[in-house]
C-alpha cells in the first residue's frame, strides 16, 4: 500500500525561493470577486516570490464564470477550473488541492471574510517549520449570535466524539505545506469534511488568531440546513460513537425491561393481579418503538455514507480546466 510510506516533501522550513498556490472556492460571488481579485493580486505581488491563483467555480449561475475569464486573461498565473454544477465547498477545496502545484497551499474564501493581507504572516510561520498553519477566528463580524451559538456547539459535540480534534473557531482559511496536501490528496473517501480531513492528517499545526470580517457583498450561502447536513457529515464521518450510544441505550432498556418484567410477575405470584396498568403498557411499548425508531435511524445514517462510498463516484466533474502558466514561461519576474 502505497500511503503506508511517509510522503517526503517540503515543510516549508528554510526555504529561499518556493511557489505559493492561492485556492480560490467559490459559488455565485459576482458581486465580490472583482474586488477580491484585486486585493489578493496586489498581496501576492508584494511577496517576491512565485504564486498562482486557482480559482475553483463550483458551478455558479451568475456572472462569476465571466468575470473569472477576465481575470484569466489579464493575467496567467490565475487557474480557473470550473464544475459541471454545484458540488459543495468541500468538493472545491478537494478540486483546488490536488490541482494545485506550489509549495504551500493557501485555501480562502472569495468573500473577503478570510483577509488576504494575513497570507505574509502565514507564510513565515511556514517557513519557520509548520506544515499546516490554521486561522482562528476571535471575532466573527456580521454573523449572528444563533450561527456562533451553534457552531460552538458543533466544536463541542464532535470534539467529544472524533478520535482527532478538530479546533474550535478554525474556518477553511489555512496554509497547507507540499507534503500536508500530498497527504489529503491521499484520502479517497466521499465524505469531505475537510476540517475533520486537515486534523486527521496530523503533521506540525500552527494556530494564528485574526479577526474575520463580515462578508463585503454577496450573501452566505449556508442556511441552517445545510449546516446541519454538514454537521451530521462532520460527526458520522470522524465518530461511530452514536452506534455505540445506541447499542448502550438499547442494552439499558432491555436491562430495564427484564427487571421489570421480573418485577410483574412476582407480583402477579405473590399477590395475584388482575389486568391493570394499561398506562405502564403502553408507556413501555411507546418508549421502545420510540429508541428502536432512533437506533435504526443511526444505523441508517451510516449505512447510507456506506452507500454513497461504495458507488465509488469521482468526487465532482470538471467542465473545463485552464490551468495557470508555470512560472518559467512568464517572463519578468
Ligand atoms: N462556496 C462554494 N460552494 C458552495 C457554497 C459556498 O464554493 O456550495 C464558497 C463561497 O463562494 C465562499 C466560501 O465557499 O467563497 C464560503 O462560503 P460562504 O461565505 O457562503 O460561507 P460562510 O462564510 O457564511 O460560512
Ligand atoms: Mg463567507
């Protein structure tokens, strides 16, 4: 098996000259993407060093494809790969990732929530020796008290429940090292809970704190639904731990159930009873169906993963990729 062996690579550790690849999700941003292209570009230029941009378009309807063409043809380092419909963020990154040819990798988002004037401070912590530098959040601006209350419980559940932590208030906006992205590259699985994906992996981690800004134009594409779809990804893919809640319940009141039952017909021995307690009868009755109910719909949480994995499908389709120029054939730098 091939990814039994350590992958060898650059951690970034002293490095004189290295490329950085920018990845670029995003999903109807038209009324950003202009400005955020701006400012990226403008952060890159002043590293001094060899960058490109993949912006990955996860099937927008707007004028996203478009402006990206523009984008595309003023300059050659910008990538644009482009889905056949709408795959999720979490199938863009995983597009972004292995298209990607740098020496670190840096995943933001298109809305200007992840800023991109921190990249020069990710950057040194990389080259300082961490493969993976993750961005925490102190403050969340333009997000409401329900969705912070939320995902800090989110933090809370799945950190009780996977076997690896995932840290709390760290968005997708990371540097990532060559060989932490070989790495993921690796991992085949359907389920792309990325955040659960980057801890999974181990290798050194570096947390920066940075104060994410509200969206500057567009609106959030995560409703609550959607969330609560990605939480129950995030948990059933890092955790078994609700099938084993459920066969522990299940024990419990069959345990319960015989004491019971014993209890009744002792009574019945001793004293003798006529047909009473239909309320305890019902009331039991209830209950099991009720945790029978909840233990086979756990069960077909995971069955329907298992599903989904065994089909095999690739993880997104790629309508069209124009993949940046290599550095060597830009003159000027
Ligand atoms: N995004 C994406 N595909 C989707 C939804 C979102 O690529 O199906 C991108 C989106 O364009 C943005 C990033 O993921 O660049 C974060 O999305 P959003 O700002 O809507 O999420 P929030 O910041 O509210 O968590
Ligand atoms: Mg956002």
């Amino acid at each position: 098996m091939e990814n039994l062996h350590p992958i060898h690579g650059l951690d970034g550790s002293g490095l004189s000259s290295y490329k950085l690849t920018v990845v670029v999700p995003l999903f109807n941003e038209e009324s950003v993407l202009p400005l955020f292209h701006a400012r990226l570009e403008s952060v890159l230029e002043s590293i001094q060093h060899d960058w490109e941009i993949i912006y990955v378009d996860d099937g927008s309807t707007d004028q996203s494809p478009l402006i990206l063409q523009q984008i595309k043809a003023a300059n050659a380092r910008v990538g644009v790969a482009r889905f056949t419909r709408n795959f999720g963020k979490e199938e863009a990154m995983s597009a972004g990732l292995s298209l990607a040819s740098g020496d670190a990798v840096i995943i933001i988002d298109a809305d200007l929530q992840d800023p991109p004037e921190l990249i020069p401070a990710m950057l040194d912590a990389w080259l300082a020796g961490a493969d993976i530098v993750n961005m925490r959040r102190l403050q969340r601006s333009g997000e409401s008290w329900f969705k912070k209350a939320t995902a800090h419980a989110f933090y809370r559940v799945i950190n009780r429940l996977s076997e690896v932590p995932v840290p709390e208030d760290v968005g997708d906006f990371r540097l990532l090292s060559r060989r932490a992205v070989d790495a993921l590259n690796l991992l085949e699985e359907r389920n792309r809970f990325m955040k659960g994906l980057f801890a999974w992996i181990g290798y050194r981690n570096v947390t920066l704190d940075y104060n994410r800004d509200a969206r500057v134009a567009g609106k959030s594409k995560w409703q609550y639904w959607r969330l609560w779809n990605f939480a129950l990804e995030g948990i059933t893919g890092f955790s078994v731990a609700p099938l084993k809640i459920a066969t522990y319940l299940g024990l419990a009141c069959a345990g319960i159930t015989f004491i019971y039952a014993a209890y009744f017909f002792l009574k019945t021995l001793l004293v003798g009873e006529s047909v009473k307690g239909f309320p305890t009868l019902i009331v039991t009755v209830m209950i099991l169906g009720g945790l029978q109910l909840m233990a086979i719909g756990i069960i077909g949480e995971y069955l329907g993963r298992l599903f989904v994995e065994s089909k095999r499908r690739p993880l997104y389709l790629l309508e069209e990729y124009d993949a940046p120029r290599a550095s060597e054939d830009l003159h000027a730098y």
